[in-house]
C-alpha cells in the first residue's frame, strides 16, 4: 500500500521558468491537498481538489499558480515564471473522508524547488 | 492572523522525562485537531488527533488535551525518546463538508531529546 507520492522530492529552476510538481495520492484517497513551507515556518494550505473539481483555492496566489487533479494520473501544481520568493517546500496531501469518521490527511515527502 | 499558534519554537528535554508542547488556536469553527512530527526533508507524519467532543486522548506515549473553552491543546509525550527530536506541527480543521480536511498549522516547535 504504497502512501502519497510526490515527485520530483528536489527542482531547480531559474526565474521565470515553469515548475510542475507532480502527486499520486494514496491508493482509495480521491481528496488532494496542496501546502506550502516557506523556510521555518509552518505549512500554508494552497488548495483542495478532488477528481476533476478545484474545491477550495483558497491559499493559492492569484496569478502564476495553478493546480489540476485530473480523472487519471497525477494531481499537478504549476507555478509559471517562477520568482526566488517561490523557493520553499511544497508538500501534497490525501485523504479519504467519511462525513461520520474523521480521517487523517496523510503527507508525500515533498517537493524542495529552488529558484536560481 | 494566525488561527493555529505554538509559542514555544522549541524544547529541550531529556530522556524519559515528559515532553509537553502546547497549540492555541482562535477560530471557534474548529471541531478536530491534530498532531504531526515532521524529520528534516520528509513530509509530516501523522500522530494523534482529537474531535473536538472528547478532551482527552491518548496513544501509547501520547496524549493530546483539549480545552475548548481556553481553545488549548497540548500533546504529551512520556517518557520522551532520541528518536521523539523532531519538529511538531499541531494542526485544525474545521469539518464543513466544502472544506474537506483542509487543515491550518502551527508554525511548529522543534523538539530536543537529550539522552
């Protein structure tokens, strides 16, 4: 039962390049969260989908960042043109979510971008 | 404005001695809370969790207690291990169906175990 995987875990881009981080949830999980960890700081919610559906976009930055979880493969978070300050650790999420059961949200291991 | 705080950045402890770290969080609409450790370049782990309607509950060397009118929790770990130094992240949720587990953070406090 393989978990949350993120791939690829490090990218180097210079500015103004594309960045595509990719995220295959676990195995029964149709809900797909992406974060955000900026150096020592917590994580930031950027967005919740499920297949095909953006619910909840919330924390994502108005231009450049756009993300998909399409009805097969992966879940993508793009970010277009790429700046130093997008440097920072961007985790992927998934859950299974039962309205009476509460579940956990289980995490990738992450995708380390830097911006040269 | 941060709804999720942990003061504490960090803690030292030493081995077998209780570690306790402690969230505040401002939002009224949080009904569950959680727990994760996180090791340098991994994602966060899950460790325990608590709804809202409980004020205690434990696993193993874990406890997690909720104060709903003070809207506190803290998570205990005894007797604290080496292999417990990591960065803890206390997270909530507010379960309305549009949010889903949408979860918002602490910043984090990093924990020491000496042995």
């Amino acid at each position: 039962n393989a978990g949350v995987m993120q791939n690829p875990r490090h990218l180097v881009r210079r500015r103004g390049q594309e960045a595509r981080l990719r995220c295959s949830p676990m195995k029964g999980h149709s809900h797909v969260y992406w974060y955000r960890q900026l150096p020592e700081e917590g994580l930031k919610f950027m967005v919740y989908l499920q297949k095909e559906n953006i619910i909840d976009e919330s924390g994502m930055p108005k231009e450049r960042f756009s993300a998909e979880f399409p009805k097969e493969g992966p879940s993508i978070l793009r970010i277009q043109q790429v700046v130093r300050g997008d440097s920072a650790a961007y985790f992927c999420a998934s859950s299974r979510m039962h309205p009476l059961d509460p579940t956990e949200a289980f995490f990738g291991q992450g995708t380390r971008l830097t911006v040269v | 404005d941060q709804q999720v705080k942990q003061n504490s950045p960090s803690l030292s402890v030493q081995e077998g001695r209780i570690s306790i770290l402690n969230c505040d969080y401002t939002n009224s609409m949080f009904d569950y809370f959680l727990w994760y450790k996180k090791y340098p370049a991994e994602g966060p782990t899950f460790l325990i969790s608590i709804s809202s309607i409980k004020d205690k509950n434990e696993d193993g060397r874990f406890t997690v207690f909720l104060n709903k009118s003070a809207k506190h929790l803290s998570l205990h770990i005894v007797p604290s291990q080496p292999g417990d130094s990591a960065v803890y992240f206390c997270a909530a949720s507010a379960r309305i169906k549009a949010a889903g587990n949408k979860l918002t953070f602490g910043g984090g406090t990093r924990v020491l175990v000496k042995p």
